[in-house]
C-alpha cells in the first residue's frame, strides 16, 4: 500500500463538510433521545438516514478519498483498496434475521 497520498483542498474540505454535517445531525439527534420515546427516536434516525443526503455524501467521500489509490489487481484479483477493506463487517440481513430469529 502506498505511504503516502495527496488530495486537492477542495477535495479534503468535500470531504470534511460531509462528515461534519453527519456528526453534528447525529449528535443533535442523539441529544434528542432524552426527549422522545425509543421508537419515535428510532423514526428519527430513519427518517434522517432516507430523507438526508447523508448517504449519497458518504458515498462520495469514499469515492474522494479512494482516488488516489491504485486500481491494479494484484495475484489475489484485489486492489490496493479491496485488499485493506477485507477485515471490514459489513450489515448483513441474513445476520440480522438470525439474530432476531426472523
């Protein structure tokens, strides 16, 4: 993996704005918790999450941020970035219905 990678500011400060407008949401609703019931604070986040174009930013920070790093598969047919993602727990419905015995 490389050591070292540059982005543009504009890129960085992209990429800062996005985060820091999931931060500062998130916490205001966590804050919020102490002043709603469980499953209208559940509706909350939801609603946050479906109605925000928080996830479309995370998106594009990913995509920001996985720029400069090598898109070449290596002898295991993984980039860099694939490479160092593999550890990584992705959500899974199968997990959750286990889990909740759906």
């Amino acid at each position: 993996m490389t050591e070292k990678v540059e982005f543009k500011k504009e890129d960085i400060i992209n990429v800062i704005k996005h985060i820091n407008e999931l931060v500062v949401s998130l916490d205001r609703i966590d804050s919020a918790h102490q002043d709603t019931s469980k499953e209208e604070w559940n509706n909350i986040i939801v609603e946050y999450f479906l109605k925000s174009n928080s996830l479309k930013a995370l998106s594009t920070c990913r995509t920001i941020l996985s720029k400069p790093f090598s898109r070449e598969l290596g002898a295991d047919d993984m980039d860099e970035l694939e490479r160092a993602m593999e550890d990584v727990e992705y959500w899974s419905y199968n997990d959750y219905c286990k889990k909740h015995k759906i």
